[in-house]
C-alpha cells in the first residue's frame, strides 16, 4: 500500500522535473543544443546518462520477466551480448565523433547521405521511425506498469496518464535536459534497485535459499529458445550499440573521439550489474509471488515488500528509469522524422526548435498508441532491437571497408528489413537472423562487384 510518504516523494519527483522543464522552455537554446548538447558534454555526465538510456524498463521489466519465466537463459544471453555490444562500440564510437565534428552531422540519416546517398538515407530514416516506434511503446508499458500495479489503476489508464509528463519533458528539455536527468536518475535506480534485490533474497533465504527453490530447469542456459539463438542472439547483439542512434548523438556529444571510447567502455561493464540485479529480482519472484504477471513482477514486489518511504523513492526511481530512455528514444525518432525526412523533402526550409520540438510531441503519441496495441514488453523487446540489424554491415562497413557502394547499402537495408518484418509472425524469436545475414551477403557482394565493375 503507498503511504503519504510516498505520495509525497512521487509528487517532489514530479514536481521537480516540471520545475525542470519550465526553466529548459525558458532558456535560449539552438537545435545544435536540442539535438546533440553542442558537442562537449563531459565523460562523468556521458557515462550516467549512457548507462541510464540502456538501463530502461526493457532491461529491467524484459530480463526480470524472461527470468520469472524460464530462468537464467535470457539474463545469460543480455549480459554477454551487451557487454560485447558495448566494447564494440567502444570502437566504433570514436569513429562516430570524428565524422559528427567534421561534418556537423546530427543523425544517422547524416551518415548514410554523406558515405552513401540520399536515397539511402531517407530509406534508413523511415526505417528507424518505425522501429523506434516500437521502443517508444517499450518504455512506456513499462512506466505504466508500475503505476498500474502500484497505485491500482489499469494499464491503459496508467499509459494516458504518463505519457503526459514523458512528452512534455522529452520536447522541451532535448538532448541537454535528457543528460541533465539522467545523470540523476541513475541514483534513483540505485536506491530503487539495490535494496529492493536485497530485500527479495533475504525473504527468500539469501542466494543459497534461491538456488533450492527453483525448478532445475530454470538453470538450463539454452532454456529461452535453445542453443542456437543463444548462440545468435550474442553474436548479433554486438552491431546493436552500432545501429542505435541514442548512442550516436551521445557519440557526438562528448568532448573527443577518446572521450567518446572511455564512456562506452566503461559505461558497458557498469551497465552489467542492473542485468544482475533485474535477473534476481525475476528470480526471486518466482518463489516469493508465482502465478502473477510477468511484466508487472517488479512492481509487485516493491509494493509488497519496501516500507514507507523507501517505496516512493523505489517508485521515483522505476519512473526516472522509465523516463530516462523514452526521452532519448523519443528524441532519435523525431529528430530522424525532422532532419532525415522533412529536411530531405523540402517539407521545411530551414532547422526550426519550435518545429522540432512540435514533431518530437507527436512522435512521442504514435509511441503511445502503439503502446495500446502490443502491451507485451519482451515482445517488443525483441522487435525493435533486432530489426535494425540489416543497417549494421552499411554502417560498419561505412567506417572500414573502403570499397563500400551506395547500392549496395540501399538494397542490402531494404531486403534484409524486408525479410526480418515477414518472418517475424513465423520466426518471432529469431527472424533477425536470416535478415541480417541476407543483408551482409548483399552488402559485401553487391559492393565487390560494383568494384571490379569500376576495375575493368
């Protein structure tokens, strides 16, 4: 039950991120500002808000509920192809800096017009509106949940209830706000995620009472799709960071290229522990509350077993958890739709904040409807992760491969997008594979024979 206490905490949290929010509106900003924080945020502050961007409700409502119900599998397959994911970008992200300051770029849609076409820019741009629709309605399932379970209300009246703060702040506060809160927010998940882990195990007997409650199945690390996607799904986790443009802007954001490599590197082996401690807690529920919702779980939890007082701040800090990464998700589908789209059909004439903070509000509501229509957080976990994939052999092959053509890029991105989104009602779980691997045979031999084509 929430006491006054958590009210209070809940409403001092919220109160603070309008206060926020109304000095963000006030302050004189640019759209260099709102979309890329003018390019030299300082490490500390990077490294929060990477971790708090990664660390959103499908980390934590995804992997708790994938270990509620099957086990350690999935939490086995999300560290190991995170952290890989993650010291790849480490890599890759001082690369990415260095184009952003040379050629002012902004989005990834920069990157393909620059290397490759237009065309394929704007086929890439359509490509990340949609799917960032998705994980738009990811982050807020996830916040709804809590205030579903929590406060008693349904989901859907939770989702309209929400996405009036989420919204607000995401088109106000752009890419500077966004680092602001997240660098704070990451203390709010440790106060919510830490002692309630804690609490769970102790209930419970400790690791050691956990270990003999569960089913013997429930330690099987192919139990979530067998061995051939766990084996998959960590190898194609590594292009991830690399396709995901939340981590561009925050590539062009930092202060050098080498600046740009230490936040992702370490940002990567600290962003492991809130795996840890997601699995644990959809662990411990299978003993403590067996039978419930899998994506409700945590909250729960929460609900059941953090006193007054540390249950608001648990709730405040699920919510900054929540809020941290639809902001940014919010921002990459809306500055796409205004840089890579309107832009590019002349739809617009010149960079404008108050269009572009109009287009980040009305992106962020075809999130929310999509939201209404797939309220399964692991579902659309695995969409719009893994849908993305075609575009990884163009972007890496971008940076290294200097024999890389535009066609190549074009047709390889649009078959390999194509096949992954009709086998997706037959292969749910693994219809990325084939459509990354179609799409990295196009790539390379679609670009070697426009090679020797130019040769001879």
């Amino acid at each position: 039950m929430v006491s006054t206490l958590d009210l209070v905490i809940i409403g001092f949290y919220i109160l603070s991120i309008f206060i926020f929010l109304f000095i963000e509106a006030k302050r004189k900003t640019s759209v260099d500002e709102f979309l890329v924080s003018g390019r030299r945020v300082k490490s500390s502050l990077l490294i929060f808000s990477v971790i708090s961007t990664n660390v959103g409700m499908a980390t934590i409502v995804g992997t708790a509920s994938a270990a509620y119900t099957t086990g350690i599998s999935f939490p086995i397959l999300a560290i190991t192809g995170s952290l890989a994911g993650f010291i790849f970008f480490s890599w890759l992200a001082p690369k990415i800096k260095e184009f952003g300051d040379k050629y002012n770029a902004y989005t990834l849609g920069d990157f393909f017009e620059i290397r490759y076409s237009s065309t394929s820019r704007i086929l890439v741009g359509s490509i990340i509106v949609i799917n960032y629709f998705l994980w738009t309605a990811l982050q807020f399932v996830g916040v709804a949940a809590i205030t579903s379970v929590i406060l008693g209300l349904d989901i859907r009246t939770s989702l309209l209830i929400i996405s009036v703060l989420v919204l607000l702040h995401t088109a106000l506060a752009g890419l500077r706000g966004d680092i602001i809160i997240d660098s704070i927010s990451f203390w709010f998940m440790v106060v919510a995620l830490f002692p309630l882990t804690f609490l769970s195990l102790e209930r419970i007997g400790g690791l050691e009472g956990l270990i003999t409650k569960l089913p013997r199945s429930y330690f099987n690390p192919f139990a979530f799709g067998g061995p051939a996607l766990m084996v998959a799904a960590i190898i194609f986790s590594i292009p991830v960071l690399a396709i995901s443009m939340e981590y561009w802007q925050r590539a062009y954001a930092s202060e050098s290229p080498s600046s740009a490599r230490k936040v992702f590197f370490v940002s990567g082996f600290v962003n492991q522990i809130f795996i840890v401690l997601a699995a644990l807690l959809g662990l411990s529920a299978y003993v403590f509350v067996p039978n419930f919702d899998k994506n409700a779980i945590i909250f729960k939890m929460m609900s059941d077993l953090l006193p007054p007082g540390l249950l608001g701040l648990g709730i405040a800090g699920m919510f900054a958890i929540a809020m941290d990464t639809v902001n940014s998700i919010i921002l990459v589908g809306s500055s796409t739709i205004f840089r890579d789209l309107l832009l590019a059909f002349g739809k617009i004439k010149e960079p404008s904040l108050s269009i572009l903070r109009r287009v980040t509000f009305l992106y962020g509501l075809g999130g929310l409807l999509i939201a209404f229509l797939i309220p399964d957080v692991l579902q659309l976990l695995i969409l719009s992760v893994f849908t993305l994939l075609p575009l990884a052999p163009a972007v890496v092959g971008g940076f290294v491969w200097g024999k890389a053509h535009p066609t190549a890029a074009f047709w390889s991105i649009l078959i390999g997008f194509t096949v992954t989104v009709i086998l997706l009602p037959f292969m749910p779980l693994s219809a990325f594979v084939p459509g990354f691997l179609l799409s990295l045979i196009l790539f390379s031999g679609i670009s070697l024979v426009k090679a020797w084509g130019n040769n001879n």
